[in-house]
C-alpha cells in the first residue's frame, strides 16, 4: 500500500493514498450523510413505515445520493443476502433495451429471496441517462413489479426521466453541500489521517477547496487527496492546487484582473494566449467571482451577467474557447470602470 510518510508532533504518521479517500470515507449509515437532512428525514421515515415507495434521487454530483441509495439497501438486508437481493447498475449497462427486458426482469421475477420480509432492490445510477425507449420499458417493469421490489434511481436531471416513472417514485432532491459542510468534511479526514496544516494559511486552503468543489464532495475530497499525493500540502501551495484543478493561479489571474482594469485588451489577449491548457469554463467561474472588485458600471450589469452565461453556454457547445474568453474580457472592458 503507498503511503506517505508524515510527522506530526514529533510522531511519524502514514497517510494512506492508495485508497481513493471518496471510498474509504463513503457515509456508512444515514448520520454520516451532512446536509440532506430534508431528504434524510423523509426517507427514514418511509422506511420505518414499512412502506417503503419507490425513490428517485436527484441533485448535483457528489452530494451523496449513491452513498443513501447504498445505506438503505444495507439496512434494509442482512450482509450476506446484500448481493442476492440488490441489483446496482449503472445507465451505461441498460443503454440496451435487451437488457433492461432481461436482465432487470429476472431479477425482478425470480424467487430467491432469503429471509422473510426482505426487500429487492434495484439501484439504478445515472438514470437520466437511460433513452426513453428504454425507460418506457422500464415503466412497465415498475409498473408490474411485487410489493417486495423497489427501485431507486439515482440522476444530476430529473427533467429527462419521464414522467411516467416520476409519478410512480417518491422523489427526494440533494443539494450542493455549503461551505461549512465541506469544511467540516475535509477536517475530519485530515484528522483521520494525521495531516498537518499549518494554522496560518488553513483558512485559505479550505476556501481554495471549497471554490474548486463548487458543493460537490467528491471533488473537494479528491482535490484534497491529489494535493497531499503531489506533497503540495507542507507548503500548502495553493497556486500549484489551482492549477492542477484546471484554474488560473492567484498571481495569472490578478494580472488578468488588472488587464481588465486598465482598459488593456492587447495584453488581455497576450495573456490568454500564454495560458497553458486553458479550462475556459473554470476562469468563466473565478471571474464571476471578481466581479465585485471591477467596479462594473450598474446599468450595464444584468446585460453582463447575460452576456457571460452566452458564452458559457457557446463553449459548452464547442466553441473557440479563446475567441469566446476574449469577447468576456473585451466586455468587461467596456463596462468596468476601473
Ligand atoms: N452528503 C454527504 N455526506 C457525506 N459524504 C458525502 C456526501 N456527499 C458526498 N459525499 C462524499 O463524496 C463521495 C461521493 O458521494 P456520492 O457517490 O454519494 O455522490 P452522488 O450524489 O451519487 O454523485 P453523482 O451524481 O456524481 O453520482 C462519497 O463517497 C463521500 O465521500
Ligand atoms: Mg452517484
């Protein structure tokens, strides 16, 4: 097992980096699941009634609707019929109308439960990426499935299951996890594994990972891992963390920024040319951030703030990713004042 050998307080630690962190501290019951109490509350509550529906969880990535979807099947069967009576698949596996009709359908019809009063379930990921035809005929499983089957399907965008499956699901919403939350994640398994930050710059650290998660956990502990794997952490070089996250470092950006301010759009562009593996995207997202310091003239701010979600969108479809970051920057231009 790789390990990286760290000293805290004099004592030598080893911090564990074979394991991906996201698994290693997956939420093994509901009250390790932070926020989502909404959506934790009713689903225990479902549970407990014994009348469980069938459930639709839906929400951003890496808020943690995997990690229920898997908490109730395990306490909804004993370990060793978990395998036996859960089927986990993903939307890749039922892209094919074949399957769904075999696969799932067996699944669905045989008798081999184990135990009495046991539950099958059907744990379905990414399902909004399952073609209609194909959920059509999913329906009809659903549909014609015992009182013992219950499915739960798990998507970012609930908007492309159709309804017909949405009126026959309970549907719980996940949100994206505040910035405390997050927080308070990433302390508990830099405790966990013995990492040391230094007190002065750890509020940065934390906001630099938070800006970099966007709400999504998976990322912030993944950041955290590869940061602490590339022994970025010692000296908490939060440029380099930036940059390998796919954002412009502190000191690229300010003199971005400052381009803007003094009107300057031949040496924006130089700049913009300079970046190395540029994520458009991303410094779309650290600029939405300064705006506040641009000084934006206030009649022309909500035709900004339209103008930039065209640009987002325009790259989301494949456009130049340069010539779209330099009409952004030759706007801001136009409309801060300094
Ligand atoms: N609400 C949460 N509470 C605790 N840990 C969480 C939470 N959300 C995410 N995590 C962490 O992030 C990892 C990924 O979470 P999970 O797989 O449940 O996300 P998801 O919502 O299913 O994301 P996706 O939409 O990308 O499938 C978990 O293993 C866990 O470490
Ligand atoms: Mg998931």
């Amino acid at each position: 097992m790789i390990k990286l050998i760290n000293i805290v307080n004099g004592n030598i630690v080893l911090i564990d980096l074979e394991t991906p962190w996201v698994e290693k501290y997956r939420p093994q019951n509901f009250s390790d699941i932070v926020s989502q109490s909404i959506a934790i509350e009713n689903i225990k509550d479902f549970i407990t009634s014994n009348n469980m529906p069938h459930m639709i969880f839906t929400g951003p990535a890496g808020t943690g609707k995997t990690s229920t979807a898997l908490i109730i099947a395990k306490e909804a069967i004993k370990s060793e019929n978990y395998y036996i009576n859960v089927l986990e698949l993903n939307a890749s596996d039922t892209v094919r109308m074949e399957y769904v009709r075999t696969v799932i359908k067996d699944f669905v019809n045989q008798n081999v439960m184990v135990g009495s009063n046991t539950v099958k379930f059907i744990l379905l990921d990414e399902a909004d990426n399952i073609p209609n035809q194909v959920q059509q005929a999913l329906r009809r499983i659903i549909e014609k499935s015992s009182n013992d089957v219950k499915f739960i399907l798990l998507c970012n965008y609930i908007n492309k299951i159709i309804d017909p499956i949405i009126s026959r699901c309970a549907v719980f919403r996940f949100v994206k996890l505040s910035k405390e939350k997050i927080i308070e994640r990433l302390k508990l398994i830099i405790k966990k594994e013995g990492i040391k930050i230094s007190p002065k710059k750890a509020s940065e650290f934390y906001e630099t990972l938070f800006f970099i998660s966007e709400g999504d956990l998976r990322k912030a502990i993944n950041t955290l891992q590869m940061a602490v794997a590339l022994e970025l952490i010692d000296n908490l070089d939060l440029a380099e963390i930036l940059k390998i996250s796919g954002f412009l470092d502190n000191n690229t950006f300010n003199k971005l920024i400052l381009t803007i301010k003094e009107h300057n759009l031949n040496h924006a562009k130089d700049l913009i040319e300079s970046i190395e593996n540029l994520d458009s995207r991303n410094l779309i997202r650290q600029i939405i951030n300064e705006l506040p310091s641009l000084n934006i003239n206030p009649s022309a701010y909500a035709n900004l703030i339209s103008f930039i979600g065209e640009i987002d969108y325009r790259i989301s479809q494949g456009s130049d990713e340069q010539i779209q970051i330099t009409a952004l920057i030759a706007k801001l231009i136009r409309y801060s004042e300094g």
